[in-house]
C-alpha cells in the first residue's frame, strides 16, 4: 500500500499498490522508447549532427537551428550520395546515371600509348626530312614534310591533356560533368537562400568535375543521419 491525498479534499488515505500493473506499466514503457528510437519519432537531431531525409515528396534538412524544405531532384538525390560517402571520389557519370557511388570503368585513350610514341618518332624523322628538303632547295618536298608535321602536331595535341596525359573523358562524362555540376549548384543555392549556415558549408565543401566529392570544411556537422 502507498499513502495518497485526494487534492479536493485534501484528505490523506492509503491505497492498495498493485505491483504487478506497475511492471507492465513499465514494460509498455521501455517498448514505447525502444520503439521511437527505431523510427526516430520525437528524438531531437544532437546539435553537432545535421540531417537530410524524406519529408512526404521532398527533402527536409536540418542544420543546428536552420532548417531547408527541398522539393524532390536530381540534385537533392546526388548531393545525399556525397554526403553518405565524404571525402570519396565519385564520377559524374555515375551521379548522372542515379548511381550510388560505385566507380565506372574508365573510357579508353583518346590516341593510345603506342600510337602517340609511333607519331613522336614520325615528327623526329619529319624534322630531319624538313633539314634535307630546306638544304636541297626542294619546297615541294619540304611543303608536304610540313603538312604533315603540322597534321601530327594537331592529333596529339587532341589526344593529350595537361602534362601530356593521355584524355579519357568522352562526350558522355563531359555532359554528366556538366549536368551534374548546375543540380548540385542549383539545389545548394536553394539550401543557402532558406539555411545559410548549410548553404556555406555545403558551398564549401562540394568539389564537382568529372569526379565529385563532399570534403567537409570547418564549421559544419561532425556527422550527417541520412
């Protein structure tokens, strides 16, 4: 038994304390927290951890005290991948493609090793020939020597990139990596306009190319729940 006051009549009494409905009360208890911590219900986001998931069609995100309603995009979509994977390349390609990260096999050179060694040993006997046509007085021979020279000269130039790295990117991934760049541009220029804060960092940290990558810089999240 435990002692109770009826607050209208301010009357103490005793009641009988049934410990068995206690215990189920209880138990009901825990089942009900264990139950929102699965779903998330009611839980407060911690205040260092910043969130980006489904709300009915769209997006909601979090970030401290701001918060950013999203429509449903490309951009929300891509943006949630880096954001699961930081400080990992992931291809435009594949971004493009609604994939989630796994890396695409890298196009073939435009011109390969073998060709682009087999037109620099032309372009050295070119030279020579161009010598011998000058000192003959041949200008037919060395107008055709030229030609070509300048022909070489071009492909390799196509073919080649900064440091003379052979290029892989196709007309494909250079459309993926202009696509992809204006969605996530867009959707973050939307975040920043509702949530500043998020707008910044995300501004800052967000590298688009042909390989994209969430590098987190200071004064975001220690972790993103997505």
């Amino acid at each position: 038994m435990i002692l109770a006051i009826d607050p209208g009549t301010s009357q103490a009494g005793f009641v009988l304390f049934d410990g068995r409905r206690v215990h189920q009360a209880g138990i009901l208890h825990n089942e009900l927290m264990l139950q929102a911590i699965a779903t998330g219900e009611g839980l407060a986001t911690a205040p260092d951890e910043w969130s980006l998931r489904p709300d009915g069609d769209g997006w909601l995100l979090r970030a401290g005290q701001e918060h950013a309603r999203l429509t449903d995009s490309r951009g929300v979509r891509q943006l949630r991948t880096l954001l699961v994977s930081p400080q990992r390349d992931i291809p435009a390609l594949d971004l493009a493609a609604g994939g989630s990260g796994l890396r695409v096999p890298a196009a073939p050179p435009v011109l390969d090793a073998a060709a682009a060694k087999s037109y620099r040993r032309r372009l050295g006997d070119l030279t020579a020939e161009l010598d011998a046509a000058d000192a003959a007085g041949d200008s037919e021979r060395a107008s055709r020597a030229e030609a070509e020279r300048q022909w070489l000269l071009a492909e390799l130039r196509r073919a080649t990139g900064l440091a003379g790295r052979a290029r892989r990117a196709t007309n494909e991934s250079e459309r993926a990596r202009v696509n992809v760049t204006r969605t996530l541009r867009t959707v973050i220029g939307h975040i920043s306009a509702a949530a500043p804060q998020a707008g910044a960092h995300l501004q800052a940290s967000v590298r688009t190319g042909l390989d994209c990558r969430y590098d987190p810089a200071p004064g975001g999240p220690s972790r993103w729940s997505l």
